[in-house]
C-alpha cells in the first residue's frame, strides 16, 4: 500500500500507472482518517432558515486594495486561455453565469477526488451546479490551462496550509492538472494528512500541510476529544505541523475557518488570555473572531520571521458554509441547484466578520513583507462561493461504509465551484511572473 519513492518512475506514463494505483489506497486512508468538519452546536451557521438572506449584496470586495488587478495589453478571445485582459480588472468581483459545455474532469478522471466530495460517484442527480463559470465584472476568466500551470510552477514547491476545504482545493488542482499529467506520490509520512505529490516531468511539488486552526492546539476537554470538545488555543505559536514544513516551499496558500467555531481556551505567553464559549466565570469570552485573528497573526508573524521562506504568501479567504432548514447536526442541508445572484446573496454576520479579519491581518503582514521583500496575496474566493449554495456534497459524497446521515454544506462538490479557485490561482501566479 505504501508508495515510496523508492519506486518513483521518471516517465510520464509510468507515473500514471504508479498514481493510480496508488490513488485508490489512499482514498480509503482518507476515509478512515479524515476528522470531519466540526461544527460547535452554537455555531451561527446552524440556522433554522435560510442562511444567506434574499438582499442586496455588500460591494466591500470593491474596497479590498489587496484585490488582484490584471493588466494585460491585449484580449482576443474571451473563451480561450489565450485571453489577454485589456483593462484594469479585480477578477473576483463578478458573477456566475451559464456555462453549457462539459466540466474540467470527471469522476473518471484519473485524480485524487475524495469521496466525500466525489458528488458525481455518488449520483448527485442534478448537473446544472457543474454548468457555470465565474464572469469577472470587468473581463473575462481565462480557463484553465495545465500546461501553462506547470510551466509557472516548474521547479518549484506549493503547501496548501490549514484545514480539508484547503485540500479540497489541493484535490481541485490534481484534477484540473490531469489533462498534462499526473503526480506521484512521494509522502514522507504515512498519515494523509500530509500528502505530498510530485510532477515528475515539471520537477513541481504539492504538499498537505494539515493545520486547521494555525496554531498549536491541545485537546482540554475532561470528556476527551469530539465533535465539540474544548481546545487549547496557543494564539502566539504557530503550529510546528506546518511552521517547521515551510522552508523552500516557494508558494504558501493558508485556509482556515470553519473550525474556529468550537469552544476553545485561548493562551497567550502560555497564560490563558480568555475564551470562547467556555462557561467560565473567571474567564472573558473574547469570540470565536479574537482566536480567529490571532491565529492569523501568529500564521502570518511566523512566515514574516521565517529564517528559510522567501516565498509568495496567499490566503484563500473564508469559504462559506450554507446550510439551511435546520442545524447541521438536525436534518440541515443544501438542497439548492442554482447560484443566487449577486442580488440574492447577502455576506453578513459571521461570514463577513471571519472575512474582514483575516483580510485586516493579511493587509497588516502584506505592509511587513514588503519591508522584507515577502509577498502577500488574497485569492478572494468569498464573494464567489457565498452565491454557490448549490455547490456543496450535501448527501451526494460520502465513505464507502458511511451512512451518510449529516448533509455536508461546508466542503464543495468536485468538480464544480472550487476549480474556479484554481483558475483563480492560475492568473495570480501568471502575474507574479511578469
Ligand atoms: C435589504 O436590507 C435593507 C436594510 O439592510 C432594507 O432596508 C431593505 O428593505 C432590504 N431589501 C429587501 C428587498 O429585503
Ligand atoms: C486603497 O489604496 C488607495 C491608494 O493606493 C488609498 O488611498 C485608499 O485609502 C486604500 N483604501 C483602503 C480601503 O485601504
Ligand atoms: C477586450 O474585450 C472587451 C470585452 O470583453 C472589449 O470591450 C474590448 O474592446 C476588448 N479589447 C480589445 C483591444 O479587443
Ligand atoms: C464572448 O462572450 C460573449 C458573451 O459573453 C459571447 O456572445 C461571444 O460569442 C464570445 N466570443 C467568443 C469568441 O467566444
Ligand atoms: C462515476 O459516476 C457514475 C454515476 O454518475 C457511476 O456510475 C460510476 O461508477 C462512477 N465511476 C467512478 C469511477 O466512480
Ligand atoms: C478560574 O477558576 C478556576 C476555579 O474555579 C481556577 O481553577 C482557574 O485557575 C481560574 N482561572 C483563571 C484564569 O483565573
Ligand atoms: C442511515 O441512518 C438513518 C438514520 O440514522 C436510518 O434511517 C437509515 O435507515 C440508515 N440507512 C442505512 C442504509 O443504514
């Protein structure tokens, strides 16, 4: 079952036939390993009506400076990855519209889908989710190119850092790559929480960093670890999991959010500062908002300090969940197959307050860096994803030995709306290169 690199092939088609047969494996390690995302019983988006509110939509995106401007001299076509932008352009700003033509892949294809996300595997009737693209206010999304991806990156190492919508998005990549090539495993631990690939062809690496809340965590609960069990939060430590992974990696991309809705302790200085929804008497509940800026802060200072990382930096920012009719833990789902428009959709509540403080703390580390000559970059998938209520697995993804009882509207249906993130990633880096 292990693959090591013992057996690295140097061919491309050998390394096919390697990938695969380690991809089926490894799935099933994932199964059984992979905690699922654990939504503390008080957590808002649990909610008993519709979570993102019929209204007029929040244009802050507009205000984000950190937002990705294209410059490009010439455009022809707007459906080809040849597409050159002619004006200024923040390519999140935008909206979903129809796409007919076929998906990037398929559940076929011949990449790393996790089950629990594989929604064609598990027959999700509708399709009408997998029949959209994202249309940038201002200009065209090229499609994704892998080839041109793997030039970009060739050579070169990317860690997706932080929790599973950030491996989903990992995942995401293997897939759209598949059309060039496809990777090796080349795992250094047996734990697949962090996975590390290589293109062999394009000397490229892509790595799992797994570290949902940043920081270092110790589980406190007198009941023992669960779904919502206590945790020690160290908000000035970064967690070694990833901070001591990072040397030489030359693309960082940090997601973390849904976790941060458990009930925790938080430490600073190795004293404890305060709480989240601990019950304390003595002890100050700073929000759920407090550890999530922290833990940012402590991310970013630990990349800033980093003796051995000169890399570009990117935040995927908060990807929110969309559950409806009910708590996630009673019968909440998301049964939806269309997107809300940009009128339909409101970001408010907890979705915008996680994004507005990760966005400040980006903004606060991208000032440092350039003192330091370290880039920092948002790949803004917030806006998007907030109109993508039909993009989750809901019941359509699951293990091989679940009884997938709990509709999951936290993670994204592959494919579908997530490989937008890719596409996304692919413009940042072709402009990082000019
Ligand atoms: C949208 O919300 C605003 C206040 O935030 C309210 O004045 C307005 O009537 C709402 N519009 C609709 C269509 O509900
Ligand atoms: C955006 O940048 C401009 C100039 O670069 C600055 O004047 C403006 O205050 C910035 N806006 C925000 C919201 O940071
Ligand atoms: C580029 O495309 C936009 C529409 O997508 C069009 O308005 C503009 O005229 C084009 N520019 C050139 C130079 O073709
Ligand atoms: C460009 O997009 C418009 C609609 O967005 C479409 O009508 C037109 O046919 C497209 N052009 C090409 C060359 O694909
Ligand atoms: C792909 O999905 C179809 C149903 O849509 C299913 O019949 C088929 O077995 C799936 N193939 C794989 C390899 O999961
Ligand atoms: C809070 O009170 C408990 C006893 O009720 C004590 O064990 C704990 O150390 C106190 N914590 C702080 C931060 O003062
Ligand atoms: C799955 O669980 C639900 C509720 O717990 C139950 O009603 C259903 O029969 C179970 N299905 C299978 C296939 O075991």
């Amino acid at each position: 079952m292990k693959i090591n690199t013992m057996e690295l092939p140097s061919g491309k088609s050998t390394a096919l036939y390697s990938s695969k047969k380690a991809i089926l494996p490894m799935l099933t390690l994932i199964l059984l390993t992979t905690i699922p995302l654990y939504l503390y019983n008080n957590s808002p988006f649990i909610t008993r009506s519709v979570e993102i509110r019929i209204n007029s939509s929040v244009p802050l995106f507009q205000k984000n400076n950190l937002s990705l401007a294209l410059h490009s001299p010439q455009n022809t076509t707007n459906d080809s990855t040849n597409v050159e932008l002619d004006q200024k352009c923040v390519i999140f700003n935008g909206n979903w519209v129809p796409y007919p033509k076929e998906p990037y892949y398929t559940n076929e294809t011949k990449c790393v889908i996790d089950d629990r996300q594989n929604c064609m595997k598990f027959g999700r009737p509708d399709t009408e989710f997998m029949k959209w693209r994202w249309k940038p206010d201002e200009c065209e999304l090229p499609l994704f190119n892998a080839v041109q991806f793997l030039e970009l990156v060739r050579g070169k190492t990317l860690a997706f850092v932080g929790d599973s919508v950030g491996r989903n998005q990992m995942q995401s990549l293997t897939c759209l790559l598949a059309s060039a090539a496809y990777p090796v495993d080349v795992s250094e631990v047996q734990d697949t929480k962090f996975r590390r690939w290589l293109y062999t062809d394009y000397d490229f690496t892509m790595k799992a960093l797994w570290s949902p809340l940043l920081v270092r965590t110790r589980d406190a609960d007198p009941n023992g670890y669960s779904l919502n069990s206590r945790m020690n939060l160290y908000l000035d430590e970064a967690d070694e999991a990833w901070a001591t992974q990072i040397e030489n990696v030359d693309i960082v991309i940090i997601s973390a959010g849904q976790w941060f809705f458990r009930p925790f302790i938080y430490y600073e200085k190795g004293k404890v500062v305060g709480c989240h929804v601990c019950h304390r008497r003595n002890i100050t509940d700073l929000t759920r908002y407090y550890g999530y800026r922290m833990a940012f802060r402590a991310a970013f200072r630990t990349i800033l300090n980093h003796q051995n990382f000169k890399g570009l930096t990117i935040l995927r920012t908060f990807s929110p969940a969309h559950f409806e009719n009910g708590y996630w833990n009673e019968g909440g789902n998301c049964v939806r197959t269309r997107p809300l428009t940009k009128e339909e959709m409101k970001l408010d509540g907890y979705n915008l307050e996680f994004y507005l403080t990760q966005v400040e703390e980006l903004r606060a580390a991208e000032i440092e860096g350039r003192k330091k000559g370290l880039k920092f970059r948002i790949l803004d998938t917030t806006e998007a994803m907030a109109m993508r209520p039909d993009g989750h697995p809901n019941h359509y993804g699951h293990g091989p030995n679940e009884n997938k009882t709990l509709a999951d509207c936290v993670h994204w249906c592959m494919p579908g709306p997530i490989d937008t993130w890719n596409e996304f990633l692919l413009q940042m880096l072709k402009i990082e290169e000019d």
